[in-house]
C-alpha cells in the first residue's frame, strides 16, 4: 500500500527531525493557541480589540443610541454532518494505530495521553450534528447581556415584541444562538413568553451565497481558482513539514494523508472550544509553528471563497448592507427608531462576505502559497474575524439635529477605516456610500448566470 518512495522521503524527513538537532518530541504538549485555531476558536478565547473606547466616546458623548444592527455568527457548535461523518470514520483508527505505535515504543505522547486515545470514542452522535454545543449557549447569552449592559435605555427592559426584530437562517445552530441572545438580553423568565419567526429560504440578507448561482459556480464549487493556493500549500514545504512532523510524533514510520492530518486537528479545535480547561490529546502532536502552518491553510480557504480573494465576494453582501441602511434611515425620517434591536443570527461565511463588502481588514497584499512568512501579522485572520459566535454590530446614535454610526466588531468599536474619518462615522459621510451601495445592489443581476448559452 506504502509507496517505497514515500516511505524513504518519510525517512529522510525523519532523520532530519530527529537526529540532525531538531527536537521533535521536545514540541509535544506545546501551548494550544486557543485564539488561532481559525473558525473553530471559541468566543470567549477570541482576541478582542477594546483600544478604541476612548476616542470612541469621546466623539459620541453627546450622542444617545437609538438602534442598534447586529450580525452575529451562531455560537460554538458540533461538527456539521459532513465533517463529523468524516471524524466518526478516521479518528477511532487512527487512535488505535497511535496506540499500536505507542505499544512498539514509537512516538513521543505521554502514557496518559496514549491512555485517552485507548478508550477514544467520539464525544458526539448523529443527533449533535450541526446543533449548537453548550459553549454556545453561553457564548450568546453573554453576548445578549452584554448589549443589555452597554446600552440599558434600550435593552435592559421588558420585552416588546414591536421593538425587536429577530431573523436567522434555516440551520438549528443560528435559530438556537437567537433564542440563547434573548434569553441573555430578556432573561429566563421573559424568554418563554418570546415568539420566534419561522426562518426563510432564501434569505437574500442573511444567507445570500446560497441563493447566488453565480457565486455558487464561480468561487464555490471552482475548485479550479478558489482552491488553487491552498492546493498550491498543502503541497508546499511549509504544510509538509507539518505533515511529517505531526506523523513522526504520533509514530507513524509513514506521513499520514492531509485529511488525516486535518481531522486530527479539526478533533483538537472542537474539543478545545467546547472544553477549554481540558488539554485534547489531538492538539499533542503540533508545535507553535504547526498551529500557525495549519491557520493559514484554513485562512487560504476562507480567503478565497468569502473575501478579498475573489472580486465577486466584494459585491454579494450588499443587500445584508442596505438593510442597515435602510433601517437606519427610516429611523432618522421618521424621527425615531420603530425597532430598537434588529438582531440577525448567521454564518462564517455571512459575516465574512459583509466585512468584504466594507472593506474591513482588508490585507495590504493577497494570502498566497508562497507567502506564509511574509503574512505573518497579517490583519486578515480567520482566528480574529470570525471565530464561533462573532458578531458585527451597527449602532444609530442620535446625536442633537446630527446623527453618527458605530460599528462594533466583538462588541468594541472599530473604524470603519475605508468608508470614514475616525472610530464612528458621521451619517452624512457614510450616508453617500451606503447610497451608492443600495444604488449599484442588484443581486438578481449579480448573481445571474452569464456563460448558459
Ligand atoms: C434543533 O436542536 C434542538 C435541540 O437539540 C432539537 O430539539 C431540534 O429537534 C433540532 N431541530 C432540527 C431541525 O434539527
Ligand atoms: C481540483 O483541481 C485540481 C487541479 O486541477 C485537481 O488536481 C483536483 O483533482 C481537483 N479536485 C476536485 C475535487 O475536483
Ligand atoms: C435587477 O436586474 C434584473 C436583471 O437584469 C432586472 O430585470 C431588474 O429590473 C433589476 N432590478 C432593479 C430594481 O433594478
């Protein structure tokens, strides 16, 4: 089954790592980077920018909140039914033969860690599939509290069901993280009492890539451009060394396969958000640098399917953005805001394509294959933009005849860099752009298929 050839690569790599003065097994048990474990990091261990309040204030205190937009990512969740089909099948065996290995006196765990892969069993079943995991449940809670307590005039009170407009998508896991943000915000005797809508499909704001043919053709399921610099690094040296490193820990006198590689660190991010105390045996076998190697191959996934990787992401979330708009300018036509919270429950995906179309984060040059040590501080992270249950947020202030705009990334306000001066924005400034927005948003057009002659 072993190709000779690999076995004597694998070798070669072996020696290297192990006898030319590379410490391999010196790596085991290395810090989990629980911040940097790209989608899959928790809410709670995300890192959060809170070094604009100051200036931020200072430029609304004469201001009073008056409605507030939020998108927020559902929380921490199980796998998703493909990727836990996926677990379910690699990892019982690949435990096993990490035992085997163990019992042969390979590999570097430690015998107590070899002793939890001995009785490893999945912690999850079909029934968990894609549902949200008890982190986060707390995650939202803590998220609707927080809103409450950061502008009390407008939550902290009983709930009107003509004041608060909840929306999510057909997936349990958002409509799930809506009921735990309520039930934060309102508490647990007022959330029997709230009735939640029916979710739709298709919904152009929340879930407007699935129901784009376009983007469904060209960036989606075009493995061809999309996946082409992840290909590209999975193949490279960077990813290989991963690879070999990661294979020689655990014992193995071969390099396990990619998608083996991956479900074991897929294991160690789930297992990590949903237990941080706890130290998963999966995250043992990568060092440091591993959980850097292996965030930037999911960030070369996300960047050019959802972001600035394809001019075609720059445009599908407009419509999610002129329903802020128009929310907001009804609200300063009408004198006052018909809805205090309009609170959209979503996906990575959503959230990410939004950023794009705000040019939030956006990088000073493209993630690629061949630039890994260039990108290092790079500001576009997966980790950082959209960890389990992050949340974009869009506050109306009133401010006298005037009005500003907030946005808040994490709850802790940010600039909106390309589109104003300074960490909020004046509404007549970002007002032209949000105009020339809903002017130029036309997503059946967009979205329209122009090769099916
Ligand atoms: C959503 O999750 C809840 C809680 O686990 C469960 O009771 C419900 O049946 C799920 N609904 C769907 C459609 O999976
Ligand atoms: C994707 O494209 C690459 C390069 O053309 C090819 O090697 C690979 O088999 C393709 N994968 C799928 C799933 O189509
Ligand atoms: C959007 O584009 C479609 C297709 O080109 C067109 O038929 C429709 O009138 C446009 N809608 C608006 C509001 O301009």
């Amino acid at each position: 089954m072993i190709h000779k050839q690999n076995v004597a690569i694998f070798f070669v790599y072996y020696f290297i790592l192990c006898c030319l003065g590379s410490p391999l097994c010196e790596d085991i048990g290395s810090e989990t980077p629980i911040s940097h474990l790209s989608t899959k990091t928790a809410y709670f261990n995300a890192d959060k920018d809170d070094t604009n309040w100051e200036r931020f204030n200072n430029e609304v205190k004469d201001c009073k909140a008056q409605q507030v937009w939020l998108l927020n990512r559902h929380g921490t969740r199980y796998p998703t039914g493909n990727d836990m089909d996926r677990l379910v099948r690699v990892l019982p065996s690949v435990a096993k033969q990490v035992v085997a290995n163990y019992d042969q006196g390979r590999g570097c765990l430690p015998d107590k860690d070899v002793d939890n892969l001995r009785d490893w069993f999945p912690p999850y079943g079909p029934r968990d599939k894609e549902n949200l995991q008890e982190m986060g449940f707390d995650e939202l809670y803590s998220i609707g509290e927080y809103w409450r307590d950061l502008y009390p005039h407008l939550f902290n009170v009983e709930y009107d069901p003509y004041k608060f407009k909840v929306d999510f998508t057909v997936k349990n896991r958002t409509g799930q993280s809506a009921y735990h943000f309520m039930r934060g915000m309102f508490g647990d005797d007022a959330i029997g009492t709230i009735e939640f809508p029916e979710p739709h499909s298709p919904n152009f704001i929340l879930r407007f890539y699935k129901s784009c043919p376009r983007w469904l053709k060209e960036v989606y399921r075009n493995n061809e451009t999309t996946y082409k610099e992840r290909r590209l690094f999975t193949s490279g040296k960077e990813f290989q060394s991963v690879v070999h490193a990661v294979s020689a820990r655990l014992g193995f006198l071969h390099p396990l396969t990619p998608a083996q590689i991956e479900s074991i660190y897929d294991e160690c991010r789930y297992e990590t958000a949903w237990w941080p105390l706890r130290k998963s045996a999966w995250c043992l076998p990568f060092s440091t640098y591993d959980f850097e190697v292996m965030e930037y191959h999911q960030d070369l996934k996300y960047y050019y399917e959802d972001s600035y990787g394809q001019p075609l992401n720059l445009e599908t979330a407009c419509q999610a953005v002129s329903n802020i708009y128009s929310h907001f300018s009804n609200s300063i036509n009408l004198g006052r805001a018909k809805f205090s919270g309009i609170f959209n429950f979503a996906h990575d995906k959503t959230i990410f394509q939004v950023m794009t179309r705000l040019g939030l984060f956006r990088p000073s040059q493209h993630l690629r294959h061949d630039n890994f040590a260039n990108m290092k501080n790079r500001v576009w992270k997966t980790s950082y933009l959209s960890p389990f249950a992050a949340n974009l947020a869009f506050v109306l202030f009133g401010c006298g005849d005037d009005y500003r705009m907030g946005t808040f990334f994490q709850g802790q306000p940010i600039p909106l860099a390309e589109k104003c001066e300074g960490i909020s924005c004046h509404w007549e400034e970002i007002k032209s752009w949000f105009e020339d927005n809903a002017d130029t948003c036309n997503l059946s057009k967009l979205c329209m298929l122009h090769d099916e002659l």
